[in-house]
C-alpha cells in the first residue's frame, strides 16, 4: 500500500493539534508505515455514557478521519466495560454509574452520530466488554500488579480529589488501567485524544513495553470552547453545537460564537486552509460566522441544507422578519417555586443565558423580554409564572417557548 510522503502526513497531523507525546516519535512511526506498506493502527475510545455527539467530540474525530483518508487503520474501541466504571478525568467528584443495558442502547445512537464523522466502513469497531468480561480474578490481579498506587495519584484529577479529602472509589483507579490495556488488546500505534487523557496514554506506553509490543504515541486535540467563549463545550453547560441538531438550529448557535472563538473554530471544525482562514478572518464578523456555520453545517446536513440554514437567518433574524419557527426549552415542573421563577433564574434555565450574573445584566439593561409582544423583564427578582407557551426573548438573536414537564 502506497502512502503520500511523511512532510505531507505531517503537515495534515499537525493541524490542530495541542500536543503529540512523544513527538520525536512520529516521523519515524510514519517512514517505517511507508517503507513497510503497513497502515498504522489509530485508536480513540469512546465512552458511551450519554447521545448527543457534539462539535467538541468531533475534533479527535475527524483527526481519526484525516488518518483514514492517509490510509492508516482507524480503531474504535467503544468502551462498554470503561463506562461500566465511569472515566474520572476532570472530575471533582465520583460519576454515576451506567448499566449495561444503558450503554449498550447509548452505544448504538453513538456509533450512529459518529458514521457522520468517521468512515465506519473500513473502521474497525470493538468493545472492549470483548475481552474484559473473560477476564478472571486471576487476570484482573496480574492486571493491577503493572500499576502502583504513587502512579494512579499522578493523575491530576485523582491528585486534587487526595488533597482535598475527597473520596477515590477503587474502582475508579481501574479506569486509567483499563484504558490503558485497551491499547495492549488492539496493538495501538497511535492514540487520539484530549490532553486530560495524558496519563492513561503514557500507561498504555509502560504496559505495551510489558509485553514487547511497540509503544503508541499521543496525539491530543486543544479542547474546543464553547459557545459562551470560555467553558469547554458540553451540554450540561448548554453551550454546546450538537451535529444531529437541525441545519438551522446549529446555524443560530454558531451566530452566537463570540469573535474571540472563531479562529480556533475554524482550525478544528474545517479543512480550510490557515491561509485562507486568515483572509475570512480580517473581513466582516458576521460573514466569517456565516461562511463558518455553512462549511460545517454541511458536513453534517449538506451544503444545500447549509445554504439554506444561512439564508434563512439572514431573512428572520438579521433582517429582522417573522420567525418561521421558535425552539421550546423544557422546564420541570419540579423545579419551580409555587409555580414560579425569579426572572434571572429562569433565563437561565431555559438556556437563553449562561449564568444568572448574565441574566441580572440582561434585564438591568433592558434586553431582556417576556410574551409575544415582548415586555421587557424589569426585575432579576420579579417571580415569573411559568406555563406552557410563554415566549422568552435575550437580545435579538436568543428566543425560545417555555414547555412545562413533569
């Protein structure tokens, strides 16, 4: 199998990449692959703990998917016996727990979501139940003899945790471990991932020297902020682009990215070249989030669908025309107060504001508005009763409908 020159792999593997450990390592890994006609072995597990793929998980994605079209061997490891345990990375507290008949559905909406970014076809897919649910106390022992507790406390997250008295289950620890052996298992050369996963890359290094096996390297992606320019994108954070999400709904987020943020979007979420990038940059703000919102949009849905997502924001939101449609945002029942919220509180969580010191400023500077007539909210503090229906408006661009769940 031919493979392009080593200066040009390099060249596409670089693009976007916060840190490759260690980097002296690549070049050699890619002029053996070449010499030898042997595709590396690329690996990124996947965890599926919940649904909604979302543009932050795209970025080790589509590094995966610029390997394959290199004509190396992409792996993915879908980690049905991992999210058992529940990865601890940059968490300050212990995960719940999954079922197996949880990850198991998870897994297949995953799998789905993930077939927009990466050629499933001439992927391998694996879980790695496949070998640890044939493991005997015997295995699991030999297992954890490769690893010193000194070594597990090196993990930043396991590290703060320690320090400030907080629990650390034992089965936490065997995460890192497990992800580690997963390397082991499938005979990774290279492993794709964020800069949180660091230790579990450097494990899977000392336990595949365990058994003479060559050690894979890292390759970590920057973590992709989110739409509020300073959290990293997640949907418990709300400031997330979802890749199933519809055309024009991904459309209005990417609207709302703040000018800060669109170079480092342009760089993971494009093929555009850094050059050209620069160019649409230094022209006006709104075109350069238009023309972004389109390039990934279609990806997803299209250009068509892309095209017409912009078109329509340029009718109904930047000319100011009647909307088409207004997104509903579910508030439970359970979390209301006699039926009621501050107005703060409440913008908040329907999702038109990130936090209630945004929400205060909002209404104090008369942004803020309730119903279809749009009154303006005066008092962070005034209660509002919530039903089903009422229209909430932030600004020009953020507007949804309350729909009250139990």
């Amino acid at each position: 199998m031919s493979f392009p020159p080593v200066s040009e792999q390099l060249a596409l593997i670089r693009r976007g990449v916060e840190k490759i450990v260690p980097e002296e390592e690549l070049a050699p890994k890619l002029e053996q692959s070449r010499k030898s006609g042997t595709p590396l072995r690329v690996k990124y597990g996947i965890d599926p703990t919940g649904i909604d793929v979302h543009l932050g998980h795209t970025v080790p994605l589509r590094k995966m998917r610029q390997f394959q079209e290199l004509g190396h061997q992409a792996v993915i490891i879908i980690g049905n016996y991992t999210a058992l345990v529940g990865d601890p990375s940059g968490r300050d507290q212990t995960r719940a727990r999954l079922t197996q008949e949880q990850v198991e559905a998870n897994a297949k909406d995953y799998l789905e979501q993930v077939g927009k970014v990466v050629n499933l076809s001439t992927a391998e897919v694996v879980r790695n139940g496949d070998w640890f649910s044939t493991m005997n106390f015997a295995d699991i022992l030999d297992l954890c003899g490769k690893v010193t507790v000194a070594q597990l406390l090196t993990r930043d997250d396991f590290s703060k945790r320690y320090k400030a008295e907080q629990p650390i289950f034992l089965h936490e620890c065997l995460y890192p471990v497990m992800q580690a052996w997963d390397s082991v298992k499938i005979r990774a050369d290279i492993e794709l991932g964020g800069t949180e996963q660091l230790y579990s890359f450097m494990l899977a290094r000392d336990l595949q020297k365990d058994v003479d096996q060559p050690p894979q390297l890292s390759i970590m992606s920057p973590i992709l902020v989110g739409t509020d320019g300073e959290r990293r994108m997640g949907k418990s954070l709300g400031n997330y682009i979802g890749i199933s999400e519809s055309a024009y709904d991904m459309m209005l987020k990417f609207m709302q990215v703040p000018d800060s943020c669109m170079a480092m979007y342009y760089e993971l979420l494009t093929e555009i070249p850094i050059e050209e990038i620069q160019s649409i940059l230094g022209g006006h703000p709104k075109e350069a989030k238009l023309t972004l919102g389109k390039n990934v949009i279609g990806q997803y849905h299209g250009d068509e669908a892309a095209q017409q997502a912009a078109e329509r924001w340029e009718r109904e939101v930047s000319g100011g025309g009647p909307r088409a449609e207004i997104p509903t945002a579910a508030i439970s029942a359970g979390d209301l107060q006699d039926g009621g919220l501050p107005a703060a509180r409440l913008l908040v969580t329907a999702g038109l504001c990130q936090t209630t010191s945004e929400a205060r400023r909002a209404i104090q500077q008369g942004g803020a508005y309730i119903g279809e007539d749009k009154q303006k909210l005066n008092d962070p503090n005034q209660i509002i009763n919530v039903t089903s229906g009422i229209q909430l408006q932030v600004g020009k661009k953020r507007v949804c409908r309350l729909e009250l769940s139990d």
